[in-house]
C-alpha cells in the first residue's frame, strides 16, 4: 500500500527530541468477569474467568508507545491497591506519569460482566481520576511537535475543570500551537455541559470518533443531517458516511476521523472533500472495540510527522490487527513493525 512522504520532522534520534504523546485522559482498572448468564437480584452467580486490566485512556497510551514514541499519561492516579496496579502496569510498558497524584483516594475501577452470548454489564466507581479540579493540567507544557490527546471520559466530572482550563489555556487558532490536539468524543454528550461543548469547538482539534459518537455529536450540535438521499437506489452506507462527514466536519471547522470498523474510516479536513481511507477485512476474536489501539496509533503517528490522511491508514492497520488478536477479550495493539508489514504486504 502506497503511503505519502514522512515530514521529516521528529523521529526520535535524540532521546530529548523524541515523538510524543500526552493523554489528558483517565485511566481506571477494568475488572472482567464471565458469567453464565447475570444474576437476578438476590441470586448468586460464579464467574469462569477474571482478569483485571487498565482501561480507559491505558490503552490508547499502549498503542502509541507500540508505535516507538515517548507515551505520557497527564491524568490523576490516587492512592491504594487499584492506584498501585495502574503505577506498575504504566511502568512496565513505558508510559511516563506526568500528571498529579492524589493521596488519601484510590483510583476507580468497573465490573465488566460478559455473558455467554458476550452482552456486557458494567458497574463502576469514579475514584482519584475523576476528582481533579481547574489547576488539574497546569503544569502540562506540550513540548514543540507533541500530540495532546483528550478521552472523552474527562469530559464528564471535576477534572473536566483542569480540562477546559487546559483547553482555554491553548487557545482558538490551531497555527499558534507547535502542538497537535486530539479529541476522542464520547456516546454521553449529554453530560458533558454547554460551555465545554463550546470551548471544545472553538479550540478546533482534530476529531476523532466512531459512527455513534459521530452523530451524538451532530446531534449535540444541532446539525441536522438529511439522509433521504441514503435510501434510494445508489444510496448506502459510503453515501451516508460522507454526508455525515460533511455536514458534521462543516459544523466543527476542524479535522475530523470517522471510524467505521473494517470499512477503515471516513476523513475530512476544513474545507476540503471527504476521503474515504479504506480498512483491513479481518475476523473478530471478541466483542470490544479497537477504537482506543487507532487513536492512539493515529496520535503516535502524527507525532512523528505523518500526514493525517497517512497516520488514519496506519491506525486502520493496527487496529485490524487488534482485533483479531484478543488478550482476555481485550484488543491487543500490535507493535510498530507489525503494523507496517501489514501495510507493506497490500
């Protein structure tokens, strides 16, 4: 598969000058459980398999170190046993703690029950990393080339304060920025209130998001998108993606990734036309998304000087990969070398 020129700007040489990646995001501990089938109140079930594991912006963190650049996490990690897990599961894997630390709290986890026909139940507890306040962020200096990554779960609790600080604090115009920001929205929109809506817009990062979270948004935003063209003869999915990409794109004034599974993901830069960067058929191994394994890809990509429409197909690689390779129902990212030969072998 043909890829652009790389911007021969920062490719890590220099330890001090290596590609990096900041997530402002969360992260939490995961507690997967299997059951038969969940029980009703007051019944009693036994589980077949557990496997805590990291999650929330963990994983677009893991993907992006994969990738050969400096992975830092920016979030809050507080005090106790789901605290310490998270602290070793970081350092063994690379990812620098840049962020504050909260004694006397621990960090939060959920419960995530599968069934036998792989529905998921969560149950969850918000702890440090949800009870930041407005100087949350000020110490995060993007060095000159960074990607600053936001999850879309700091967007819905105190640390959304140090957040929209953060994002004040960047600024409108994208230009002055020797940085790069990137924004995983989220399906609770509803959330997240008016001003953070606003100031999110305004800063224009780039978007990124699956085909729900693509219309919560439009949908947030009060952008009506006519798909009576979709059903007729000619019309379907690809129409409708563009259509969603334009009308959405054309409201946000900002780059914005659609992803859509192994159909890739739709691009769309200001003013320009929609492009449609194709995926990798690939068969499923679980249920989870790998939406986490392509921002992060796509962000540790960017940081290293891609183009965007190049750092989208690369995720779309990785993120075929993920999917068909499961660490206890979990995507696993694939490293940087594995990644390429897939692109390569097209």
């Amino acid at each position: 598969m043909r890829l652009g020129t790389i911007i021969p700007r920062r490719d890590g040489g220099n330890a001090a000058d290596k590609p990096t990646v900041i997530s402002l995001g969360q992260v939490w501990m995961d507690v997967m459980l299997d059951v038969d089938d969940m029980p009703q109140a007051g019944d009693f079930a036994m589980t077949s398999h557990t496997k805590p594991t990291p999650g929330g912006s963990y994983r677009t963190l893991d993907a992006a170190s994969r990738m050969g650049v400096r992975a830092q996490h920016a979030g809050v990690i507080g005090d106790g046993v789901w605290a310490t897990a998270i602290r070793m599961l970081l350092r063994r894997n690379g990812i620098d703690h840049i962020g504050e630390n909260l004694d006397g709290e621990d960090s939060g986890f959920r419960l995530v029950f599968q069934d036998e026909e792989g529905r998921k139940t969560y149950i969850a507890h918000y702890g440090a990393e949800a009870n930041g306040d407005e100087h949350t962020f000020d110490a995060i200096n993007p060095p000159h080339g960074a990607v600053v990554h936001i999850g879309g779960n700091t967007l819905m609790n105190q640390t959304a304060a140090g957040l929209d600080a953060f994002i004040r604090r960047a600024g409108n115009d994208p230009r002055k920025r020797d940085w790069t920001l990137v924004l995983n929205s989220t399906n609770a929109l509803n959330q997240v209130s008016d001003k953070m809506i606003e100031d999110l817009v305004l800063a224009r990062p780039i978007w990124s998001c699956n085909r729900q979270e693509a219309g919560t948004l439009a949908d947030r935003l009060g952008v009506h998108i006519d798909e009576s063209s979709t059903m007729t003869v000619g019309g379907g999915f690809d129409k409708s993606m563009k259509l969603l990409c334009d009308e959405l794109g054309n409201a946000l004034r900002a780059p914005l990734v659609v992803r859509a599974g192994s159909r890739g993901a739709w691009v769309r830069q200001p003013g320009g036309q929609v492009e449609h960067i194709e995926g990798f058929p690939t068969k499923a191994v679980h249920t989870r998304s790998a939406g986490a394994c392509h921002t992060g890809v796509m962000c540790a990509m960017l940081a290293k000087g891609w183009s965007l429409t190049d750092a989208v197909r690369i995720a779309n690689a990785a993120a075929s990969l993920a999917i068909k390779n499961s660490d206890y129902g979990v995507p696993a990212c694939p490293s940087y070398r594995e990644t390429m030969a897939l692109l390569e072998a097209q």
